[in-house]
C-alpha cells in the first residue's frame, strides 16, 4: 500500500493520522503545507478536500483522519477473518 499524507503545521487531526500510520507498520510520505505545496496548489489537486490532513491511498484520495481510521480498522478486521481470529 502506498500512503500519501499532505498536512499542515499544529493539525492536532494530521499528527494523529501520522501516528496511526506508524502504529500499523505503514509507510508513508508526507508532504507539508508551505514547504511542499501551496493552498492554491492543494485546492488545485483535491478541490473536494477541505480540511487536513489529506490522505492518498494507492493514488485514490480517501478523505481525512476518520476515513484513515475507518480504512485501517477495516483492515484488521480482514487480517483477523482470514486468520480465523
């Protein structure tokens, strides 16, 4: 999986995601407001987005922090099914 992260400096919502992430043992880049693109440039990209963070995942723009968390618990809970947990 290929996770995309854009965030903005004191996001309380990006750190969270970016913890997530690393909690599950995923990678991910993240690209940072300012530094990386503009707002105009962002808006431009994901005019669907309005907050942050904004996360990719495999190239498919997925929503925020919730969707993340929604998108990783699902996960697990496949893992487990397989697994017969």
């Amino acid at each position: 999986m290929q996770v995309e992260i854009y965030t903005k400096d004191d996001c309380p919502y990006c750190a969270m995601a970016k913890i997530a992430l690393v909690n599950k043992g995923v990678s991910f880049s993240e690209q940072k407001l300012h530094t990386h693109f503009s707002r105009e440039q962002i808006l431009k990209k994901f005019p669907l987005a309005n907050s942050f963070p904004i996360i990719v995942l495999d190239g498919f723009y997925i929503g925020g922090y919730n969707q993340l968390k929604e998108y990783l618990e699902e996960q697990t809970k496949s893992t487990k099914t397989l697994l017969n947990e």
